[in-house]
C-alpha cells in the first residue's frame, strides 16, 4: 500500500477514535483513556511480533525513549482538548503538527546559516502565518473564555506532535520496524496513564459501554498508528503531514452529527487556510534542495 494511502486510511481511524475519546470522556479521566489505550496496543504488538517471529528487542532504547515521551505528551493534551473543545477545533489544533515542522525547518534553517548570508525562505514564514492565521479563524468563533486551556494544550500537542513524527522518522531510517515502535510507544502510554490516573485522578469502574468505547480507542488508535508509521517510513514527511488534514473532515462530520457541534463559515475558512498552508508546505519542501527537515532528526 502507497504512502498516501497510508496516511488517508489512518486519518479516518484517527478520526472515529477521537470521537470515541470524547464519548469516553464522560464517564473516565484523560489519564485511564491514554492507559487502556496503551494496554490495548501493547497486546496487539506482542501478538503481531509472535505472529511474524520476529522480535521487540531493541538495540535503540533512547531513540524510543524520546519518541514515546513526545508521542505521549501529544497524545495526552490531545485527548485532553477532545475533551475540552468541540471535536474539529481540538482535531484541527493536533493537525497542526506539519506547520509545527516548517518552524522547526525555519528554525533550524536559521541555526545553521548564523553568520552566512543565505537567509531563510520567506516562502516558508508566509506558510507558517498563512497557517497560523487559520488557527485564529478556527478557535475564535467556537471557544468560549473557560476553553482557553483546551485550546493552549491542543496547540501544544501538535507541537509535540510534529517533534514525534521526527523521531518515528528517524526510527524508520535506523532499521526500527513499525511493530516494535509502537509498541514502545504503548508502554509509554501505560506508563504515563497509570501515574496520572493514581496520583493526579481516580480510577473508575468498567460497564459495557464504557470498557467497549476504551477497546475501540486502542483498536483503532493502534491500527491508526501502524499505518501513519509505515508512511512516515516510506513517504516523504511533510506529505504525509499534509494528507493528514482529512483527518479534521472527518472530524468536522463526526461533530455536526454526533455532537451537535457548531457550523460556522469563518472556522471553515481557517480549516481552508490551515490545509492550504500544508500543502504550500510540502510543495516548498519538494524544491527544497538543502536543508532538509529530516536532517533534523538524524
């Protein structure tokens, strides 16, 4: 299967997840739906790894360190701003992760040209304010003054995202395979869900609904996670970074339907600019001949 196709199918189950984390979240804490997410995962990649013979050894135990500590991050706040905001807004602010990388690449492109006279592209700064002007479009007309911390964690857990998605890549070029990746990445998620949940919540008893809309979660965020870890091994990162954007569609459709969420024209026109800017920033990175945003990551 291409990359792109990856990325495509990913971002629908990516999508029906985070509805089932907001339908979650009425009767458990952030920090139980990151845990069961992670327990539920983890068995998967055991099973996969058995079925394949392979193994989840790894000789790269720091490179998993940092991708499972920003991945959960993400994954954490994520949930928390699902919680929080209206299902589109909080789903638009972890998608902002491949803006988050152009910085990165801005950032990056300026550290090393200090003291040269090659300048950073200003291709690249429109693209960021293009994008960022989308998030102003799209959180002003749906968040009210007490969503403010929502929307502050959504933005930042796109940042740890695009910092994630760094790392996976890098993973992938070292020779990690997808299984064992997120595999890690699960146990982080059990880890850091059991000490929020005990020092920080309370754990809650299980009904029917309940426990199934957590086994979704995990299903589906794993499959999810397999597939985006495929394309970011063999795609080109801000590609995939941009075809992620289907996922505030879904999204978007998930809320008007199910949650009753708001319509406005303004917050369409900001999910327009934030996906024209990802796409002007895959076609900057397709000419792009140095500099290279992977390099970050090596």
């Amino acid at each position: 299967m291409s990359a792109p196709l990856l990325m495509i199918t990913a971002t629908l189950l990516f999508a029906t997840m985070s509805m089932c984390v907001k339908l979650a979240s009425e009767n458990y804490s952030i920090g139980e739906i990151v845990f069961y997410r992670g327990i539920v995962g983890a068995f998967m990649m055991v099973l996969l790894a058995w079925a394949h013979g392979g193994t989840l050894r790894t000789s790269l135990p720091a490179m998993h360190f940092w991708r499972s500590l920003t991945g959960v991050g993400s994954l954490g706040l994520w949930f928390y701003a699902i919680e929080k905001l209206p299902l589109a807004t909080a789903v638009t602010l972890n998608y902002m992760s491949p803006i988050w990388m152009v910085v990165l690449l801005i950032g990056g492109s300026a550290f090393r040209n200090t003291g040269n006279s090659e300048r950073v592209d200003a291709r690249l700064v429109c693209t960021v304010l293009i994008g960022f002007a989308g998030v102003i479009c799209v959180l002003e007309p749906t968040m009210e003054r007490d969503q403010l911390w929502g929307g502050l964690m959504g933005l930042l857990s796109g940042l740890l995202a695009a910092l994630a998605y760094l790392h996976v890549a890098a993973l992938g070029r070292a020779g990690e395979p997808e299984d064992r990746v997120v595999f890690y990445f699960s146990l982080g998620s059990i880890a850091a869900g059991a000490l929020a949940t005990t020092f920080i919540d309370e754990w809650h008893t299980h009904t029917l609904q309940g426990g199934a809309l957590l086994l979704a979660v995990g299903l589906l965020a794993t499959l999810a996670q397999l597939l985006l870890t495929r394309a970011y091994n063999i795609g080109r990162m801000l590609v995939n970074g941009s075809l992620q954007y289907l996922g505030i569609a879904w999204s978007y459709l998930y809320g008007i339907f199910l949650f009753d969420d708001p319509v406005t024209g303004i917050a369409l026109l900001g999910m327009g600019l934030i996906v024209l800017a990802g796409l002007a920033a895959t076609r900057l990175r397709e000419y792009r001949r140095a500099g290279d945003i992977n390099t970050m990551a090596e």
